[in-house]
C-alpha cells in the first residue's frame, strides 16, 4: 500500500484525524490538570476509578437494575478477579502516591494491571455500569503508560525476552498444541478458581482440532528444516497466523486460552523477526501509520472487538406438559383426578451468539474472518523486492468482499456486532480500493 500523497481524500481525513488527537493530548498533558492529582499522574486517577469498579463488586447483595447492576450476586470481574484487583490496583496506587510505598511503583506492577485492566474490559463490553467503569480505567491506564514511557519499557522487556528464545516458531506453535491437547484431555472437565483453571473442556470441533494439528505439525516442520520446500515461510507464516486467530477467538483469563494466546505471541514476534531480516530492516511497524495503511491500523481493531458483541440470536419453541389434577364431582360426589395435558407451560429459551461463534456445528467460520482481518495486517505491512503480481493487488479487496458478505447475512437478526463490524469494515475496504485498484489499472494497462 503506498504512502498517502498531499491532495488526495485520505490524506485529508488522516491529517484531520491525528490534529484531532495532538489536540486531545495536549489538554489531557496540561500541567493545570495534572498537578491537581494526588501523585500528579493520570495514573492515579485510572486506578481510582479500577479500585471503585470492584469496591462495588464487594457489596453483599445484589443491586440495580440491567444498566447499573452491582454487587457480590452479579459480580461481573468474578470474585477471583475482585479481590487480584483490589490487591494489585492497590499497591500500584500506593506505589504513585505515598512516599514510604516507592518500591510498589514497579513498571512490572503498573504494566501488569494496565495490561489486566485492558483484558478485562474487552472480555466485559457492555453498556453497564461496571464494564464502563472498567473500561474508563483501562484506557486512562493505557495513555498514562503510553505517555510516561511504561509501555515502551514493557515492549524493550518483553522483546528482548522474545529474542531468546530458541526456535521461537517451533516453540510458539507447540506452546498452543499443548493448550490444545489440554482442552482435550479425557474425562470431566475439571474447572477451579472462578473459572481461571479449567483443564479438559474442548475448545475446538473435531474438524478444527484436525486443521490445527496439520498446521502445526508442518509448520514446525518446515520451521526445523525437516520439510523443505520452497514456501517453508509461506507455511510457518499461514499456521501461525490461524493459530493467532484461533488465539482472538478463545481468548479469556483462563488456562487454556492464556497458554495458547503466550504461544501465538512468541510464533508471530519470530516470524516477524525473519520477515523483517529477509527485508533488510524496511519491514516496521510504523508503517501502519503511513497513508491509508492507518485505516487499516483503525479498521481491523474496531472489526476484532465488534466480533465480541451479540450477532445472532435464536429462541426455541415452548411446549406444553401435562399433569394430574383433581376437582370435585357433583355427579360422583366427591374429588376425582384426571390427567390434563397442558397443566404446565415450558417457555422457550433465548441464545444469544458473538462473532467469534459464528457458523455451523462442527466447523465455526469465526477464526477464518479472524484471519482474513489478521491478514488485511499482514498486507498492509507488506515489503518485497520483488515485482508484485497484478492478482496480488486485488487480494485484500477480494477478503473484505468475502467479510462483508458474511457480515449482511448476520444484519438481519435485530442484533448490534454487524452494525458495530461495518465501520471498521469500510476503512479497511477504502485503504484496500484506493490502494489496490489504481495499480491494478497501471499494470494492466495496455503498452504504449
């Protein structure tokens, strides 16, 4: 995808877009505004509406109504994750605002519930009030760590960790073979701590399960030179990208899909890695901030966390039970019991999916959108020496056209994930069009 060029209608929109958030940055940073803050940081603030959220957890009871329930009954965090809150926002608060508590200010402590806190409010997207709450402190946790350079410690840390690790492709991939065959585990499932440990409670069909195992195997495989062939990174690149849908699909604090989400990290760091070596470094990140590669940058995120909310609902039938009944008989002077078949009304029950469980019994089409998005990255990344194939400029056109297609069949369900998909949808379909369809005329255009 090229660079935006001045005049054109997304360069316009980007440039209005990021004056917009320079402006928003400069008041947030005002110094009339932080020096009012106890520990003079916005951090103190985000922890302070995070300790409020589980404080209201705690209340015995239950409270409120759909939008503004509370309390230990409907606890939303889970009372595992109440109290690991209250400790761990606790100390980092202490850490930022009480002399005597500097050492709690660790950027370990302060990245890990920045990092909680983010988990957490995409897991509890709701328009209720502890969700919102939640939410207000993780993004307020977020730009904090991204202003005071918590975050880029934690990406030097964590990359440097990444970067040793031997055969990280290998390693990743098998870390989320093991989460797989851990969710596969004969036997009844067994589930501990609110739900944080649950071993044998199978995540994937049997159809999947198959498909993953394949990839995997000749990924790694390819990965340790025992199959070569000239796509070894086609191979090792395709299976960890499913494997990393498959991470956004499953992903909640437990077990299983922490496992496998570590797993995917590691594969797709090493994968990234190789790719950026094979490019003689031109291969960045920050090229998603280039041109129209940041409606792509927008768009795949706002499409991921719309997946979490309601695409589809179905009710099933009521139907009706019989019982014995007795009444009183004037003709055989006295109580006589019959049999009515409709004494009792069982209502029908309501289900409700998101779009990460979308599609038929056995072979869900979730992880495959998942990926098509994960792949609208991939592409916007894409670095090559290499003269590029007319067809090559038309496939990511071609994968929105295949997610929209999916996403009308779900709008007619009275539900708001598709309405909410759309958005982001159509910013990555204008970086795709605006990119892809000039250069495809450019190379097809008959010689001169």
């Amino acid at each position: 995808m090229s660079h935006a060029e001045p005049g054109l209608p997304h360069a316009d929109v980007v440039g209005r877009i990021r004056d917009a958030a320079a402006r928003a940055d400069e008041r947030l940073r005002d110094p009339s505004l932080t020096e009012r803050i106890p520990g003079k940081s916005l951090a103190v603030v985000g922890y302070g509406v995070l300790l409020l959220a589980v404080l209201l957890e705690l209340v015995p009871g239950s409270h409120g109504d759909r939008y503004l329930s509370f309390g230990w009954k409907s606890s939303k965090l889970g009372h595992v994750w109440d109290f690991a809150f209250l400790a761990l926002a606790g100390a980092a608060l202490a850490g930022r605002v009480l002399p005597q508590a500097k050492r709690l200010a660790h950027p370990a402590l302060q990245t890990a519930v920045a990092v909680l806190a983010l988990a957490q409010a995409y897991l509890l997207l709701d328009p209720s009030l502890i969700p919102l709450l939640v939410l207000v402190a993780a993004l307020i946790l977020t730009y904090d760590a991204v202003h005071t350079g918590l975050a880029a410690q934690a990406r030097d840390t964590a990359r440097t960790r990444l970067e040793a690790i031997p055969n990280a492709t290998t390693a990743g991939l098998g870390a989320c073979l093991v989460a797989l065959a851990i969710s596969k585990l004969p036997g009844k499932p067994l589930s501990t701590l609110g739900g944080v440990l649950v071993i044998g409670s199978s995540v994937t069909s049997l159809a999947w399960t198959l498909v993953l195992v394949a990839a995997g195997a000749a990924a790694i495989a390819a990965d340790r030179g025992i199959l070569k062939t000239p796509y070894d990174a086609w191979i090792t690149g395709g299976a960890t990208l499913l494997f990393a849908a498959w991470a956004w699909v499953l992903f909640n604090l437990s077990l299983v899909p922490l496992l496998w989400l570590a797993g995917a990290v590691v594969a797709i760091h090493s994968e990234y890695a190789k790719a950026k070596e094979r490019t003689g470094g031109e291969l960045t990140l920050r090229r998603l901030t280039q041109g129209p590669r940041l409606f792509v940058l927008a768009g795949v995120p706002l499409c991921l966390v719309a997946l979490s909310f309601t695409w589809s609902k179905t009710q099933t039938s009521g139907m009706f039970m019989g019982g014995n009944e007795q009444w009183y008989s004037s003709y055989a002077q006295g109580y006589v019991t019959s049999y009515n078949y409709t004494k009792y009304y069982m209502p029908g029950i309501n289900f409700s999916g998101t779009g990460l469980t979308q599609g038929p019994d056995g072979f869900s089409f979730s992880p495959l959108i998942v990926a098509a998005l994960l792949a609208l990255l991939v592409f916007a990344l894409w670095v090559t020496t290499k003269p590029i194939p007319t067809w090559a400029y038309v496939v990511p056109g071609a994968l929105v056209a295949l997610v929209a297609v999916w996403t009308v069949a779900h709008m007619f369900d009275d539900v708001l994930g598709p309405w909410l998909f759309l958005p982001g949808l159509a910013l990555c379909g204008l970086a795709a069009f605006t990119v892809g369809m000039p250069a495809v005329r450019r190379l097809t255009a008959p010689a001169a």
